[in-house]
C-alpha cells in the first residue's frame, strides 16, 4: 500500500486560486517538469507554465475553451497539468463572465494525450479524487486550504499518471 501525504494549510479564500500566497507556494513547490494551466487566472507562477484562460483579459499564452486546447494540442508533453476550473455553474455565471468551462468527464478524459508518463494532475476544488484509476492515476498527496467559518475547503489533488 502505497502512502498518502496529506497536508492542512490555513489560508483566506480568493477567487483567483493562486493569488493566495500558501496556495501559491504550494503549488510551486509541488509542480514538476514543463507545466500546463488549463485556467490560469491572472497570477503568474514561477514556473515554466503554458498558460490557457478563456477570458481574453487574463495573462495567457492561450484564450480558447481547454476541452478544444487539449483536443488539438501537438505540442510537447507536459510534466504537471494544473486544473482548477471554476467548482460550480454558480460559480462560472458570478464570478467569470458567464464563462462556462469544458464538460469536466471530458477534460479528464483528454488529459492524459498530452501528459508525460509519471507526470501529475493537480486538481484544485471540492472533492479528492479526479482522474483515477481507470484513467491510470494514482493519488498521492492532498492539501487542504482550510479558509475558515462556513467557507468550503479548496482540495488540492495530486495524482500520478502511470500508462499501462
């Protein structure tokens, strides 16, 4: 049985996910390899990142849906896939324009074309477990950001591709 790190952080709650400093730091430390955010937002990480946003406004290398991103990518394998879409309908219509990300199924399912063997999705949102076993994922760590009161927790996966 393989061991699963698990790590609570307390932080504030912000929209943009990784303009909270632990989550930030986080995240860095935890990335391996070239790394591919699907929905970047506006913080810059000290990363080699690939940048998608759909929002035209936000810093990114590309502003398309990341369903057809992935679909169409032919470029080079990536070392870490960050996902952090928006976590609810709700969410998409208050927050980002009415931007409605990818159909998440499909999103997991288009993600292992352009990740490196033994490379990680790290998924931020409110469950733990996102890719699987049937994808060929292991999960290996989890974070919790605790923001505190009634606030949800941000649930950071991390989890392994290993082919078959």
């Amino acid at each position: 049985m393989k061991t699963l790190h698990i790590e609570h952080i307390r932080c504030p709650l912000h929209r943009y996910t990784f303009s909270v400093k632990a989550i930030r730091n986080w995240t860095e430390r935890v990335c391996e390899g070239k790394v591919f955010n699907l929905f970047a937002g506006k913080t810059l990480l000290a990363l080699d990142e690939v940048r998608n946003d759909l929002d035209p406004d936000m810093p990114a290398d590309h502003h398309c849906d990341a369903l057809q991103l992935l679909r169409g990518w032919s470029g080079e394998l990536f070392g870490t896939v960050l996902l952090d879409p928006p976590y609810a309908y709700r969410k998409s219509m208050e927050l980002y324009k009415g931007n409605i990300c990818s159909p998440f199924r499909q999103l997991k399912d288009a993600i292992p074309r352009i990740l490196r063997p033994g490379g990680l999705v790290i998924t931020f949102g409110y469950h733990s477990v996102v890719m699987g076993r049937n994808r060929g994922f292991t999960l290996e760590r989890i974070a919790l950001f605790s923001h505190g009161g009634a606030i949800h927790d941000t649930i950071a996966s991390v989890e392994r591709y290993s082919p078959p």
